[in-house]
C-alpha cells in the first residue's frame, strides 16, 4: 500500500494532542516532504514545538512515536518555546523558511531573523562546505560524503537567493531556472548526484573542486566583520 504523508500526519499529530494537549504549540514538517520533493527512501522529519521541554517528555514523545507506522523513517526536532527563541538566529532564518505548518504557527520568530543573520547563515554554511570538501579530497576521497555536501549545498544555494530577491522558495525544480549560473550550477548538479549517484565516483575531483571553488566565492563575499 503506498505510502501517505497526510494520513501519517494526522495520526501524528492526534497523539501529540492526547499526549501534550494545550502544551503542544506547534507541530510541521521539514526536508523533502515539507517541500513535496519525498521519494519511497525519504526520512519523515517533523517539528514539534512545546511550552517547555523535559527530559520526561522526550521519552513518552519517542513512546508515542514508537506506536506509529513507518517508525524507522521519523526524525526531527522538538523544542520548547524560550529555547526556540533565544536559538542561534542564523538558524533560525533557515528553520523558519523550510519548516511547513501543520499545527500552530512558528511566526512569533520572524522578529528575530534580520539581514545579518541571513549573510551569516551563507557564510557558515559557505565555511562548513569548504572545510569538509577540502577535508574530503585530501584525506577521504568520499563519494557519499560528497553527494552530502551537494544536499546541504541546497540550502545555502537557498539563502543566496532570498539575500538577493527576498524570496524563499522550497522547491528546488522551481528555483533552478532562477539562480544564477554559479549556484543553477550546484543545485543542478546536486540534483543529478542523486539521480545518478555513481557520478560522484566517476566524477570526483571535478565535482569537490566546483564545489569548493563555489563555497570559496562565497565566503569571501559574505565576510563577516
């Protein structure tokens, strides 16, 4: 029987409310099917947000989770209000944007998210990709550490595109045709990794070197002060 995310969710969220009941505040989706982009292989990533956040209620969360179907697949983040709040904003900016409400609203962060925190969030995940993709062509050679970095790559491509237009925009066939050259060119070639993952083999060093060649550019034009 195929698999239904809407049916899974609301499953989902009716033992959220019989568990946390005026307690719970929020509760979404992230990844691929927050952006309707999941395959048969995609993890289910979900968001739940409390008052507050005991260690008590991370084990009768994970009791609950443990009684629905597709249990192996679930994921996520579960936080409470003030944590949320007070989290590193560059964060922030991209769990905001790439979260999909199904319970409740997450709006109450949209004040702590400025310019800033977007050119830091570019320059952090900039600096993250050129450290482990030089690490990777030295010391790894990994194919699948690559085809990771193209996937987290995505979210920076993201956040250069809202800098630039004040868009966001989740879908990643919807925002290729947009960009420009340099990142069309890392978000497509992310794309094609996981429609061809053999080419991160057969194609290694051309690909970390786009890669750290792009990530370079980019920390040097968001340097921070």
């Amino acid at each position: 029987m195929d698999f239904d995310i809407n049916t899974w969710m609301k499953g989902f969220l009716g033992g959220l409310k019989v568990l946390f009941g005026p307690r719970l505040l929020f509760a979404g989706l992230q990844g691929s099917y927050g952006r309707d982009e999941a395959t048969a292989g995609s993890d289910i990533d979900v968001v739940v947000i409390l008052d507050q956040v005991t260690p008590g209620d991370l084990k009768a969360y994970g009791a609950m989770l443990d009684t629905l179907p597709q249990r192996e697949k679930v994921c996520g983040f579960i936080s409470g209000r003030q944590e949320l709040l007070n989290w590193e904003r560059s964060d922030l900016f991209q769990f905001y944007h790439d979260t999909t409400p199904v319970f409740g609203s997450i709006d109450f962060l949209l004040p702590q998210i400025n310019q800033e925190d977007i050119h830091r969030a570019i320059s952090i995940g900039a600096c993250n990709i050129y450290h482990l993709c030089g690490h990777n062509l030295v010391h790894e050679k990994d194919a699948e550490i690559l085809k990771n970095l193209y996937k987290s790559a995505a979210f920076t491509v993201q956040a250069v595109y809202y800098d630039q237009t004040g868009a966001y925009i989740k879908q990643k066939a919807e925002l290729i045709p947009l960009l420009q050259p340099r990142e069309r060119e890392i978000l497509q070639t992310g794309i094609t990794l996981k429609q061809q993952p053999n080419m991160a083999r057969t194609e290694f060093e051309r690909l970390s070197g786009l890669l750290l060649n792009w990530a370079a550019g980019l920390i040097i034009a968001y340097k921070t002060e």
